[in-house]
C-alpha cells in the first residue's frame, strides 16, 4: 500500500501536469477535484507539496488556482514537461551534486545509455574544463549538463559538433542578449568579451567507428560576482550580470536542448552547411590579429574566415593555413 505521502505527491504530480499547461490561468477547485477524483483539503495538501518543490501558486477558493512561476531547480519533472523534442532530453538523470556531469554520462553511455540521454547537476564537485582546466560549479546558479550522442558518421566528423553546439547555445543565448553574443571559436560563448559558457566534447571510438560522444556544457546562468573565483572575475560573466535579473535556467536549459536538436539533425544530414553562415556571423576572432596556440605549437595571424568545416582560417606570413583546434588569444581588436 502507497503512504500518504506518496499518495499526496502523486496527487501533486497529477496536478502540476494539468496546471503547467497554461500558466498564468486560473482552474477552478470543482473542476480540479473532479478530474483528480479528490476534494479540495485534497488540492490544497497537493498545493502545499508544489510549493515546497518551488512552485508559485495562488489559490483561492472563489478565484481558483493558478500558477504563478516555475521552480528554478533542474530536476526531471520540470525540464521534461513541454520539452517537445523528438529524443533529446527523452532521458534524463538529474542530480543534487555530482563530480562531473561528463564523467557520469560517458558511465552511462558504456553501459548502454539511449542517444539523447542527459545528464544534468546543481552542483558539480570536480568539473572538467577544455586542456584538463577546472569547470568552476556552484551550486544552484548554473547549467552543468552533458548529452549522449551516438551519431552514425565517422569519427573524424565528430570534432565539428563542439562549434555546431557553440551555434546552437549563441543561437538561444541571443534570445536573451540580442546582438552581444559571440563564439569565440573553437567552442566558447561570450556576452561582450567575457565567457558565458564552455564546451566539452569528448569521443569514444574504435577501428569500428564512433561508439559515443559526450558533448559537455557549462552556462553560468544566475552567478553573481561572488561565484566567481578572483582569477575569472574579469574574464567570466554570467546572464544575471548582463541582464541584472535571475534567468529561469529550466526554460534556459529546454530552449538550449530544442536548438541543439534542429542543429545536431542538420549536422547530421549537411555537415555545417546550414550552419556555417551563422557561425561566422556569431564569430567573435574574424579580422583580429590572434595566437593560437596547441601543445607546444603556436601560430600567429589574422583570422579571416572560417570554413565549411569549421577550421579557422588564419592569414599568416606564410600564406593562409587552416587550423582544427586551439586555444586562441587575440593579440588586437
Ligand atoms: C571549457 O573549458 O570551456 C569547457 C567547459 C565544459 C564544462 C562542462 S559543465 C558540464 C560538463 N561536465 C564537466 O565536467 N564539464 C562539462
């Protein structure tokens, strides 16, 4: 036999569903204990339960009940509910705190995990940046996620899903900040000069083909300047920063998830065909003077274009050389 509690959060659950559907609109108590099959101490036990999981609800007996705002915690119920994508995020693992959302999901994906499997944290203990930097992840203020793919094409197309997903989260994060945002390429995303979010893709393949990739994302969402460490107070910025308001990261997380789907079928069919203009037009290095460096090797040029492949064309003084990967500093505005 179900507790009452369970009982109450199921009823809760049952609620939320027909509530969701329209925000901001109001149902009456009749209407909901008909269709729930309970009373109204019923609705208003569910109620209390909804509120403390972060729902804003106003409910009164002669206007109803209506839902004010969504909680701002990434659990499963909430990004799932409207996600509307055809298998991204058809899955989804949600944790309080975990080492690394990446870590997580590659464990998954070896023991089978369905391609569009996400993975997501409040918190992340020991987060991975790009050259084995750590990813800073407070608790309660940014986005860590990470997505399983098991694309069909070859490995050596693989590396091009870290710009195509840096298009997709310019492409959502531009909804927020027309005109500031920018890639800087390979694969990060600014607000102005300062970075907003990171990208780790990481590849498991074999002489058979690609097994699975791990595409990582780091957003800082809601950071104030205290989240930030002393060495990334002035080259990290988070949307609250920018915006000088909270951003509701589950509806931040679904139109991401949305944008990454569109542009990770086209990628599939096209390669970057249809999103090679946007890159450049989103592109933070052309006409600059840069240093890229990789390893030991460092290249000095102009960026001046880059290519239907996603390398970055530098202009060098031995002519134009194509580049894969890097990390670039730019020398001059
Ligand atoms: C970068 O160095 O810019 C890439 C940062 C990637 C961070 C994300 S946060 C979610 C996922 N899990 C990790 O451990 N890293 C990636």
């Amino acid at each position: 036999m179900k507790s009452s509690h369970a009982a109450s959060e199921e009823l809760a659950e049952s609620l939320l569903v027909i509530i969701r559907r329209k925000t901001g609109e109001s149902y009456q108590y009749e209407q909901l204990c008909k269709k729930l099959g309970t009373d109204s101490s019923g609705i208003d036990a569910a109620i209390s339960i909804l509120a403390s999981w972060g729902y804003k609800i106003r409910a009164k007996k002669s206007e109803g009940i209506r839902l004010i705002s969504l909680p701002d915690a990434l659990t499963d119920i909430g990004i799932s509910s409207k996600l509307k994508t055809k298998f991204i995020g058809h899955i989804i693992h949600a944790y309080n705190s975990i080492k690394s959302t990446n870590d997580r999901a590659s464990q998954m994906a070896e023991a089978g995990a369905a391609e569009g499997t996400i993975v997501v944290a409040e918190k992340q203990t020991k987060g991975r940046g790009r050259l084995g930097r750590t990813w800073h992840s407070p608790s309660g203020t940014g986005i860590y996620l990470s997505i399983v793919l098991r694309p069909k094409f070859r490995p050596e197309q693989a590396p091009g899903l870290s710009i195509m997903t840096a298009l997709a989260l310019a492409e959502t994060v531009n909804i927020y900040c027309p005109g500031k945002t920018f890639i800087k390429w390979p694969n990060d995303v600014q607000i102005g000069k300062r970075k907003l979010a990171g990208i780790l893709t990481e590849l498991s393949a074999d002489k058979r083909g690609i097994n699975f990739v791990i595409v990582g994302v780091g957003i800082n969402v809601n950071h104030g300047v205290g989240h930030f460490p002393d060495e990334l107070k002035d080259s990290a910025t988070s949307l609250r920063r920018v915006l000088r308001r909270k951003v509701n990261r589950v509806e931040l997380l679904q139109s991401f998830l949305r944008q990454f789907e569109k542009e990770y079928l086209a990628y599939q069919k096209d390669g970057l065909k249809k999103a090679h203009s946007r890159i450049k037009r989103y592109s933070s290095l052309l006409g600059r003077e840069v240093i890229i460096r990789s390893g030991r090797k460092q290249t000095n040029g102009k960026a001046v274009d880059i290519d239907s492949s996603g390398r970055l064309i530098l202009e060098t003084e031995s002519g134009r050389i194509a580049i894969m990967a890097g990390e670039v500093t730019v020398v001059k505005n």
